[in-house]
C-alpha cells in the first residue's frame, strides 16, 4: 500500500512548528552563552537531554544502535552538530535577527546539493526566490571588512545546516524519519560529549546580563 502524502497545511504546520522550536531553542541559547555557559557545553547538552527524552519514542532500542555506526548516519549528524555549535557561537557576538538572516544560506545550499548530488527538479521559479533569498543574506552577511567573526559563524551554520538538509533527504530512502531524529540526537551527544565534560560552567562561571 502506497503511503499518502501529508495535506499543505499539515505540511505548512509542521514547517512552521519546526522553525518556531529552532529559534525558541537558539534563543534560550543566546541566553546561556550571554550568562557564560561555553556554546559547545550548550550544543551538547541540547543533543543529550533530547536523547534521553526521546530514546524510546524515536524507534531506538539496544538490539538496533548497532545501525548507528553507518558512516552515512554519522556524517549527517556530524552537520548538524557542527550548524549548531557554529550557531550557539555567532550568537554570543551577533543579535539574533542578523544571525538568521545569514542563516538563510542553508537553504540554498540544500537545493543547490540536492539537484547535484540527488538529482532534484530544478525550476526557474524557486531558483529566482533563493537567489532573491541569497541577496537578502549579502545585505546581512556584508562580506568584507565590515564582516565580523560571528557573522561568519552564522554562514558557517546555514551552509551546515544546508547540508544537513540534504543529507536527511538522501537517508530518507534507507531510514524512517523518526529513527533519523534519533540517530542524530544519540550520535550528536557522543561526538559532543568530550567537548561538553570539558566546558561544564562551574556556578561561580554565571554571569547574569542586566539592563543598564
């Protein structure tokens, strides 16, 4: 029996669900890095409380970790742990609004990957509203001298990120969504974790941000 796809608005719900926890979760980031805690410390501890929250309702249990180890899975976790960390760190220097407008690099990275490498439709439409898209993230990004270290971190994040994007699109083919999400909480808190022991924030470490 062919599975059926997903209604547009449930399709647009789920999409706008997903952006609204990404920027939630960067966000409570922002905070933490802003009060001290180290960004890889934030990153990993994002991946292992997730992991131990989902573990069994992602389709993960002792007798199948053994897949965990397909070079494809850890990759695909490997970029996203890495737009993350890339990320958390753009945020300690960078306002929010700017650092996702360079963000918006990774989706043109995704579709630029996916027609290479995964042979997607190409359409006039869609390549005008990325390039249109592109153009907005040069006027945030304004690469050369005005350009600081955090804004790169950000074009580092969305080109990951992207990347990451299409990489999901690619295992799809192999594995269900929800192991997916899994793998990439499970394997992203171990490539995280010797990172993560390393920057545990000690109490005295908090700085709490007042207004002036």
């Amino acid at each position: 029996m062919l599975m059926q796809s997903p209604a547009p608005l449930t399709v647009l719900g789920l999409v706008a669900l997903a952006t609204t926890a990404i920027v939630c979760g960067d966000t409570a980031g922002k905070l933490l890095t802003g009060a001290g805690v180290q960004p890889l410390f934030v990153a990993w501890s994002r991946f292992a409380l997730a992991a131990l929250l989902l573990f069994w309702m992602l389709g993960l249990r002792p007798t199948g970790l053994g897949r965990l180890l397909d070079w494809r899975l850890i990759l695909r976790a490997a970029l996203i742990v890495g737009a993350i960390a890339s990320i958390l760190t753009a945020l300690r220097t960078e306002p929010i609004a700017n650092v996702f407008g360079a963000f918006f690099i990774g989706p043109i990275v995704a579709y630029v990957l996916s027609a290479l490498l995964l042979g997607e439709r190409v359409s006039w439409a869609r390549t005008v509203m990325l390039a249109l898209g592109f153009a907005g993230v040069l006027l945030v990004v304004r690469p050369g001298g005005e350009m600081g270290t955090g804004m790169i971190f950000a074009v580092l994040a969305g080109t990951l990120y992207g990347s990451y994007l299409a990489a999901t699109r690619w295992l799809t083919a192999f594995y269900p969504p929800p192991f997916l999400l899994g793998s990439q909480l499970l394997i992203g808190a171990v490539l995280l974790l010797p990172a993560g022991l390393a920057s545990i924030p000690a109490s005295t470490d908090l700085r709490v941000s007042r207004s002036p």
